[in-house]
C-alpha cells in the first residue's frame, strides 16, 4: 500500500465501522499536524 500522507489507521486499510467513525477526527489531527510541521520548514 502507497503511503498516502494519512494517519496510520486509515494507511493500514482499516475501513470497519469503527476507523469510519474516527475518519473526521483522523483528518482534523492530521491538518493539526501538518501545520504544526510547517512550522520547521523555514529553519532547514
């Protein structure tokens, strides 16, 4: 499986009914996360 930038849940292929009700929450941490790592890209 090609990683896809989303969270290791939703990487793994873990679709139940469970990983489809976290999905809102899955894409608010991973846009929380990505501009927390923004964050670093000017010191490097």
């Amino acid at each position: 499986m090609q990683p896809s930038g989303r969270s290791r849940a939703t990487d793994r292929g873990c679709f139940h009914t469970d990983c489809k009700a976290m999905k809102p929450y899955i894409d608010i941490v991973d846009s929380i996360k990505a501009s927390s790592m923004a964050k670093f890209d000017g010191l490097l």
